[in-house]
C-alpha cells in the first residue's frame, strides 16, 4: 500500500472538508454541528463509532483483518477559540465571534483522511485503530472526558501506542514535521488571587486597607520569582492575564481579584511554583496587613513525547516524506496539550507540522491570532502520516 499516494488523491476532498469545518467553529465540549460533519465524513466506512455522553465526541474504532494486535489511536481535535476572524479568506467563520484560530479543523480533516486511508487497507492490518475525535482540548480538558468515558479502552482492551499532530500557522516552514524526545510542551495551570483589603474614600487611604498597591506588588513579586528562583534550564513561565479592582477613580476597593496562567516543563518545578506562589502571595498580603485567598489549580501536564514513540514518528516522516521533512525541535514550546493526559498513560508521540501561508514562518500570525491563517494543502500530509504510524504499528 501507498498511503501518501491514497492521501494525495484525497486531498480535495480533505481541503473541501476543512473549509466546511471553518465555517463552523464552536467552542467547548458541545460541538454538534462539527461532531455532524464528522459523523457524515466517517458514513460508509468500516467503523464502530460511538459518540460522547456528556460531550460532543466522536470515536471510531477499525477493527484489522489480519489478525490480532497492538490497538492504535489517533487523535484529532475539533474545537474552535472565541475569537473574532480577520484572515480574509473566502470560507471565513459564519459563527461571530468564533474562529478555527489554532488549526484544529485541519487536525479533524486529516483524522478523518487517516480513517478513510486505514479502511482501505483493514484487510492488512494486524490489530485495531481508535480515531479519537476531540472536543474541548482549548481549555475544557476534553481529553481527560474522553478518557474518562473510555476512550482508551474503545477497541476493548487498552490502546498499546497513540500518535496526534498538531499543525502552527508560522515560525515552523510550510509542510515541516517537527518533534522532540521528552518534553515537547508545557504544563499548564492557573494561579487565581483574591487580595481583600477595606475600602474607602481615595482622599484618605490611611483609613482604609488598600488592596491595590499590594495586589501590584505581588504580581511584580511573581515576575521576580520566576527568574530568581528557578533553574534556567528547567524554567517557568508565569504571565498575569487579568486584574480587576474598584469601580471609580477615588474609591479605594474592598477587594482585588487577579488570575494567572503557569507553565512549566518538570514535575518538580510545577510543584514548586505551586507551593511558592501561594506563599508569596499570602506573605505579602500579611505584611500589609490584608488577607490573600489563593486557589492554585493544576490543569494540563506537560506533554512528554516518549523516546521510542518519537525516534518512530521521525523515522516513518524520513522515510515517507523524505529526510528534509522532518526537523528535530532544540527547545519545547510553551504552550499546552491536553494531548498530555494521553501520552501519560500510553506510549507514543506529538508533532508539529508546519502550515504557513506564505515563505516566512517567522512573520506570519502565529496560532490563536485572529489573523491566524493555515495552507491546506498538508492535510493530506497530516492524514498521510497518521495512517502510516497506525499501518506500519499493526503490520502482520
């Protein structure tokens, strides 16, 4: 079988496929419109699918006709991102206010060309394959619902390997696959701070306790931390998104109310921003004689790739697309997958393919800006190599 010929030929209809989805952005776990899609993309193909209870999700199993073996997944994300669209294009989102701003419809297209692909050729394939269709991966932890409604266990006994792919709209070349050994990207979690002070008349703050200045400070303490007390080379990252306070310019607040998002790339730097930074906070509250409630909430772990899992996916993109395909990547990156929940309870890999418009990655819009545009023209890749990590798992 040549997959990445099948692949080419399906490319119109992956590309077709695509753009209906970015019409159609939704956000979230409830994705009914995208999950029908799926569903009549899959129609006729020699699956069992079953969709989510308490989420939009779609999972499909391909039972081989070779024999038994290894179960492989798959995975492909489906939600969209609450921005408004400003790329241009001609299938522009028809949902205000909503937009496929990270590449996840790609993601869904080449899930569904790695099935149609695999289908084709069941009759040699000595195992199972679970496509994994993802709702919620943009903050709602879809891949730990799914696992919890069985995702991992779809084709009856637990999936032995599992492979994603995660497309960027700049600073990796169009049609470049990338990945690394080990940790690939960030853990995720939210720090969340209440500073509650006294309120009172802005003329007079000797009279009140204010939360202002102390919540300032602490958002500067943490910038501090981050660079003096963690190793350079095993980092933090740790960015204040929101600070809310007060409701006139001369009345000092009761309270201030700031969150932040944390990444880190170890399990014991995540332990120890999550010890230290509630500490902080609640010190210098103390010192100002104000009260600090702090939440630390953990969210998504860091997404390892595992080592044999990585050296097969850079092999198979060697061997398939050619050497100059395949780069490897020095540095994670910070953002989060909860892809991550997958790979640490089953071996496999992630990877980046580049989808860039245009010849310089460097200066396009990178993912989740509104201006965030894709090139389809590697989604037949993406499925290409999807479906040739499954058949070359489940060769007899």
């Amino acid at each position: 079988m040549n997959l990445l010929e099948d692949a080419a030929a399906l490319s119109d209809d992956l590309v077709a496929l695509r753009r209906d989805l970015h019409r159609i952005p939704e956000v979230g776990l409830a994705l009914p419109k995208t999950q029908e899609k799926v569903l009549a993309a899959l129609d006729g193909l020699p699956l069992e699918i079953s969709t989510g209870t308490g989420l939009s999700s779609v999972t499909a199993v391909l039972r081989g006709g070779a024999g038994d073996g290894e179960v492989v997944l798959l995975r492909g994300d489906m939600d969209a991102l609450p921005v408004a669209e400003k790329t241009g294009v001609d299938y522009t989102s028809r949902h205000d206010g909503t937009m496929h701003a990270c590449g996840h419809d790609l993601h869904t297209a080449g899930l569904v060309g790695a099935a149609r692909l695999l289908s084709a050729h069941r009759d040699r394939l000595a195992g199972d394959v679970v496509f994994m269709f993802q709702p919620g991966e943009e903050g709602f932890d879809g891949a730990g619902h799914m696992i919890a409604e069985g995702v991992l266990e779809a084709a009856g006994r637990p999936a032995d390997a599992a492979f994603g792919l995660h497309v960027t709209s700049s600073a990796i070349p169009r049609g470049l696959f990338t990945s690394r050994p080990g940790p690939l990207m960030a853990a995720s979690d939210g720090l969340f701070v209440r500073v509650v002070g006294e309120g009172g008349h802005g003329s007079r703050p000797s009279q009140a306790l204010d939360p202002v200045p102390v919540a300032c400070e602490m958002v500067t303490a943490l910038q501090t931390m981050v660079t003096r007390r963690f190793d350079l080379f095993d980092p933090v990252v740790l960015t204040v998104g929101t600070f809310h306070a007060g409701t006139k310019r001369n009345i000092i607040p009761d309270d201030v109310t700031f969150e932040a998002t944390i990444r880190s790339f170890s399990r014991e730097a995540r332990q120890r921003i999550a010890e230290l930074s509630v500490k902080l906070c609640e010190e210098i509250a103390a010192s100002h004689g104000l009260r600090a409630e702090v939440r630390y909430e953990e969210e998504y772990p860091v997404t390892a790739n595992h080592e044999s899992g990585h050296e097969f996916v850079a092999e198979t993109v060697r061997e398939v697309f050619g050497e100059e395909r395949f780069a490897f990547l020095p540095n994670p990156m910070t953002g989060s997958e909860d892809f991550s929940r997958v790979l640490e309870r089953v071996p496999g890999a992630f990877a980046f393919l580049g989808a860039t418009v245009g010849d310089n990655p460097e200066e396009a819009p990178f993912n989740h800006s509104p201006r965030a545009a894709f090139d389809d023209s590697v989604v037949a890749d993406g499925a290409a190599l999807l479906a040739e990590l499954a058949a070359r798992r489940l060769r007899p």
